[in-house]
C-alpha cells in the first residue's frame, strides 16, 4: 500500500507531523521533525514547550505560529485528557485541539491501520473531475467516496489520490496525455494528448 512520506516514529509524532504538513511539502516537514523530536520526544514533553523554542523549529514549514499552537494544544489535551495515548477512533481524535477529520483520517489509516478515507485537496479535486463526488466539502466528498468504495479500499484509496494528484493529475494542466484513467474520466476540459490543447 502507498503510505504517508512522514517521517514518524508512533502515532503521536505522525499527528504533529501531519498538522505540520498543512500547506507545505512532506520534505520540508521531514526536515523540521527531526530537531523538534530530538528536542520534545514525548507528548508530555512538547506539552510544556516554550512556543517560541518550537516557532524557531518549525519556522521553515510556513505558518508556523498557528502550527506550534496546534501542535502544543494537541499534545496537552493528548496528555492530559488520554494519558499521552493517541486514541484510535476519529471521534476521539477530532476532539484534540488542532486536529480534524482530514488529519484523524491520516493517522487512523497511517498509524492504527484503520479504514478511512482523509480528503485533502487532491483527494478533492480528483473526487471531482473522475464525477466520484459532485460535493465540494470535504465531509461529504469522504461519504460519497465511502458509498461507493469498500471500507478495505478507503486508507489506499486516499493514498492513491493523493499521489495521482501530484504526479498525473495535477490542478493546472492536468496530465491528461499520460493519464490512464483518460477513458474513463468525465472530466470537461481534458488536454489533449500532445498539443496541450483542451480536448473538450
Ligand atoms: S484524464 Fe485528465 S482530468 Fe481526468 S483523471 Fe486523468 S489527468 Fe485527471
């Protein structure tokens, strides 16, 4: 199965890493992890951090004020309300500060091996332009495409999406050309094989 390119050790540093992963790429997370790990290496540990130690971390990530406060949030509810234990049901997770279903779904797939399906914005484009899901929030893009996949399928499926998004896929231009899905695909505005026209 493809699987996360987050570097991470347990469940708890798959969370942090995910929320990090917010609008940048998974190498510039994996650079950051590291130092912040080596730094923090228990929840209880980053729990307590000095924001500014961890800003000064995650810096080259982008956004890093609103991630440290996630990520610090994160760890202490973990701590203090589950006894530093990554729950294993998307209910539970979706009640840490930080985190929602998108990030649940990512570590209830990646870490515990649980069928889910997390809709990021390939998942969503791509849910689209096959005609998977007519829907435009996230929410109800993860149940149609749950209606229509087996739940053995959910956690590979995302994965699938995702890469296909950022390798074939792509938002502008899609590579409709080298696309094997090309004949399936109801999508309108197609390129054309060789020209990059649009094919209609
Ligand atoms: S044919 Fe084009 S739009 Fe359709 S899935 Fe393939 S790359 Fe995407």
């Amino acid at each position: 199965m493809i699987s996360t390119a987050l570097h991470h050790r347990d469940p708890w540093q798959l969370l942090v890493a995910t929320v990090i992963s917010a609008q940048t790429t998974d190498e510039n997370v994996n650079l950051a992890t590291p130092e912040l790990f080596r730094r923090f290496p228990t929840c209880a540990a980053l729990a307590r951090a000095d924001p500014a130690e961890v800003e000064a971390i995650i810096f080259s990530t982008g956004f890093y004020r609103q991630k440290t406060k996630s990520i610090i949030e994160l760890s202490r509810d973990l701590d203090e309300r589950f006894e530093g234990i990554v729950p294993e049901t998307i209910d539970e997770l979706v009640q840490l500060r930080g985190v929602g279903r998108k990030t649940a779904s990512v570590v209830l797939a990646e870490a515990f091996d649980r069928p889910a399906i997390a809709v990021d914005t390939h998942v969503r484009r791509l849910s689209n332009r096959l005609g998977l899901s007519t829907e435009n929030d996230p929410n109800r893009i993860e149940t149609d495409l749950k209606a229509v996949v087996p739940p053995a399928s959910w956690s590979g499926l995302s994965m699938r999406l995702i890469q296909y998004g950022r390798d074939v896929c792509v938002a502008r231009n899609p590579r409709c050309g080298v696309c094997e899905l090309i004949e399936l695909c109801p999508y309108p505005d197609k390129t054309a094989p060789l020209t990059g026209r649009h094919a209609g």
